[in-house]
C-alpha cells in the first residue's frame, strides 16, 4: 500500500477528539472530494449535535483573494462557497 492511499485511509477514518472521544469531523464526497461540513458531537445513543463550520462571505473571499476576484469576476450575488 503507498503513502497515498494510507493517507486516504487515515484521513476516512473518523478521529475522535475532545472529552472521550465525543466530537468528530462530519464528512461527504462530492465532485470536488471530501470536504467536513462541520463537527458533531455524539450526546449519548442516537443523539448527536451539529455546529456546521463557519463559511467566508463574498466581501471576505473578494478581500483575501483579489488574484482570483481579478481571473475568475463574479458578483457578490452569485457567490456560492463551500469550504
């Protein structure tokens, strides 16, 4: 098995963290790949609680990214992002 394929395979697995292991990553796949949408926490048996990941606003993106506003133009109104 290669370096990249072990990495796929950790990076799958769902890591607990905090106290007891409680909180993980929520993770999907999708055309551009895995992405976390936020992390939940397990309260007890079929109980969990979801705090979704904050996402940039379109002022944000255009102020950090000013080379990709100027190569790929949109307005503020057509900016859908989902980090």
């Amino acid at each position: 098995m290669d370096l990249a394929t072990l990495l796929l395979l950790a990076a799958l697995d769902p890591v607990g963290f905090g106290t007891g292991g409680r909180f993980q990553l929520e993770h999907s796949k999708d055309d551009f790949g895995m992405r976390s949408h936020g992390i939940v926490e397990r309260l007890g048996p079929n109980r969990t609680k979801f705090y979704p990941l904050p996402q940039s606003t379109a002022g944000k993106y255009m102020q950090l990214r000013p080379e990709d506003v100027r190569i790929n133009r949109f307005t503020p109104d057509h900016y859908e992002r989902q980090e």
